[in-house]
C-alpha cells in the first residue's frame, strides 16, 4: 500500500475539505451539525413579560380554555371563579340549568363584583358598590338612582363569555370569532369516551404555586426521560421508555404508557385498590393516557380514576397549578372507598415536577443559557414549541 493515499484516505474523513481543521473543530460544521438538532427555546419565551403577555393573548385567548369541571355548577346559582392571567371570569348555572360565564366586572363603574373562589348566588348577582343587580343569565335587573338619565337596564347586561362542555370538562373562549369547541378537541372525544369522564365525581384538590414558566410544565409533563432520576416511586411502577405518543396536533399533544409487570395504576404500590372504570376494554385497563391540551389542560386518565391539572400562567416565572383527582361515583359510594393512595403517590411526583421545573426556570435565567438539543424521545416538545412560537 503507497503511505501517501493512506494517509489522504483518512484526512478526508477527519479534516473539513474547506478550512482543513478537524472536522469538530470546524465552526462551519458544528454549525451544519447544530442547524439539523432541533433546540429548546431562547430564554426570552420563559422570562420576557412582553412574550409572556403575547403568547397569552395569541395561545389563551385565541383558543378554549379549560376551566373547571361541570359538577361545580350543577344547580341554579352555583358558581366558581377562574383568574385566567387576571381576567376573573364568572362560572355559573342560570334560573334554567345551562351553564353561563361572565366578566366579573360591574356595567355601571366597572368594580369586580364577587370575590369568593365558589359559592352560590341566591339567584342573583348583585355588586356591592352600588346594588346594580344582574339576574343569574346576566341580564340587569336593578340599578338604583338611574332614574332622569335615559338610562335603560336592557343595555348593560353583563359580558359574556363563550362556555361549552365535553364531558364534563367547562371550557370557556374570550374570542370574538371562534372555532367550536369540537373542533378544537379534534379526536379526544371519540378517544376518550370509554372512560366516561363525565359521570366521575370530584374528590380531593390541591392548589399549587409554581416559580416557573407554564411551558416548562407542559414540556415536563410531556416526556418520561427525567423519569429514572427525579420519580424512582413512579419508575417503579412504568418503564420511562415505554411511552406510546401520538403524533403531535395543533391543539394536543400526548400518549400511553404501561405498566411493569404486576403493576395495575399509578400508587405507590401499583395496587388498584378500585374497581376499573366501567366501560374500558382489556388493553385500556392496562394504561395511562397523559394529554396536554392546550392551552391549559393537563388529563391523565388512569384504569381507576381521572387526574386533572389546571395550568394558569400568572407570570413569565410563575404559574398556578390546579390538580383534582376524580373517581367513579359508585366506587365512593362504597363503605371504606379511599382515593388517598392516589392523592399522595400524585402529590408527591407533583412537588417533584414542580421543584425541577423551578430549577429549570432558574437556569434558563441564568446568562450562561442557550438554547440545548433535544433528544429522540422529546419530539413532543418540540412540536409544541413550535405551536406556541410559530401559529
Ligand atoms: S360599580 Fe357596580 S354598582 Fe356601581
Ligand atoms: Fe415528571
């Protein structure tokens, strides 16, 4: 063999044949390298009110925002409040039983009328500046000292806001022009109706406040790869690379996970100590469904309840998270039904999340950040990256 050819052989596999460096050090390559990975976002989309304020505006309010479940406004009268990044918004059922949401602001001198979380209106909403009176469809019924100005009460109704139901999940839309709610939800319906989430009841609610932006809560509830080293409780019971994902939608993103060989729900124990939800098939028992929907709505639908978490951004570095746990009503109803074996396996992979979201935030802060490559197995977070910065 001539050494010359040899030796040309293996510069041109190691050598860049324009700048003659090795190839990894080589900025015109690192940078053809780079552009094919695709990155986590610049830090501005976690710490920039301006963005914040944007991305609210756009991914908020241009779609339907999850508010609560349905069971909290059963009766005439019933209500309970959303701050949805500080528009306090009414939810309540009216003199007929349909479900109705308000801006939570006056029409005579704008004050925000109620202020408890939830209650009940004895059939009316009435201010407490001046007594202006709204009937519980919104219209006004009585405004005091009106008189003389040709003033008529059939103007100032109260704003309205868009609700709809899926089953029994409120969403609300400010959107002047909107889009049905169906067609936001696209297939979930359809995929999701075994597990009857309508006829589940609430159990418990745990309100946490979270120093991190509300993306990073999607991105975290959407890949398992932190599994192995921030939840050793919950790898013990789903295999972190076992994750089944649908292809991503513009208004959803998730997928299914098993369970570990004798494993039946998501305890610390793996032990189901409820029956199945009724109506789900042989390879559904077997599973966990975790969907973000967007904007706000975190579902995870478990073979013997339903998990919900309430995403409400109130900051660039911070946001209010809603988790409810919801069981079949008849499984409560049974003597000595307990639901805390979820509660407190839940709560515990909860706090963990939400403490390395926190750290997460306090990286992207730092001015040493930039952007870092995505793997594989975090193609669901870069599609909804892209969703939020792009559409
Ligand atoms: S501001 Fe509400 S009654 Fe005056
Ligand atoms: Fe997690």
């Amino acid at each position: 063999m001539k050494r010359g050819s040899s030796y040309t052989g293996i510069k041109r596999r190691q050598v860049c044949t324009s700048c003659w460096r090795a190839r990894d050090r080589c900025r015109k390559l690192k940078k053809m390298r780079e552009a094919t990975i695709p990155t986590t976002l610049p830090a501005k989309y976690y710490t920039d009110p301006t963005i914040f304020k944007a991305e609210i505006d756009r991914f908020y309010f241009g779609r339907w925002i999850y508010a609560g479940r349905e069971e909290r406004v059963e009766k005439p009268g019933d209500y309970f409040l959303c701050d949805v990044a500080g528009e306090s918004v009414i939810v309540t059922c009216n003199a007929s039983g349909k479900l109705q949401a308000f801006y939570n602001v006056c029409r005579h001198r704008g004050t925000r009328m109620c202020t408890a979380p939830e209650g009940a209106f004895e059939g009316r909403i009435q201010c407490p500046y001046h007594g202006w009176t709204y009937a519980l469809d919104g219209s006004l019924v009585s405004a005091p000292n009106m008189g003389g100005t040709g003033f008529s009460r059939f103007d100032y109704p109260l704003h309205q806001i868009a609700c709809d139901i899926w089953d029994g999940h409120v969403f609300l839309n400010f959107a002047a022009k909107r889009s049905q709610l169906a067609e936001q939800l696209g297939e979930l319906p359809d995929k999701f109706a075994a597990w009857k989430m309508g006829d589940l009841k609430f159990h418990k609610r745990i309100v946490y406040d979270v120093k991190a932006n509300w993306k990073l809560i999607i991105q975290n509830y959407n890949e398992c790869l932190h599994c192995p080293t921030v939840h050793p409780a919950l790898d013990r019971l789903t295999d972190y690379l076992g994750a089944d994902n649908q292809a991503p939608s513009p208004n959803y993103i998730g997928g299914s996970m098993g369970f570990r060989e004798g494993m039946e729900t998501m305890t610390f124990d793996g032990v189901r100590r409820r029956d199945y939800l009724p109506g789900l098939n042989a390879e559904q028992r077997a599973m966990v469904c975790y969907y973000a929907i967007y904007p706000n709505l975190l579902l995870a639908l478990h073979p013997d309840y339903m998990m919900t978490h309430t995403l409400w951004p109130k900051a660039p570095d911070r946001t209010e998270i809603v988790c409810e746990w919801h069981f079949d009503p008849r499984e409560m109803a049974k003597p000595g039904f307990q639901g805390d074996d979820a509660i407190e396996f839940w709560d515990q992979i909860n706090r963990e999340d939400w403490g390395i979201s926190e750290l997460s935030q306090l990286g992207i802060g730092s001015r040493a950040y930039t952007p870092g490559p995505y793997s594989k197995r975090e193609e669901l977070l870069y599609a909804f990256d892209r969703v939020v910065t792009e559409e």
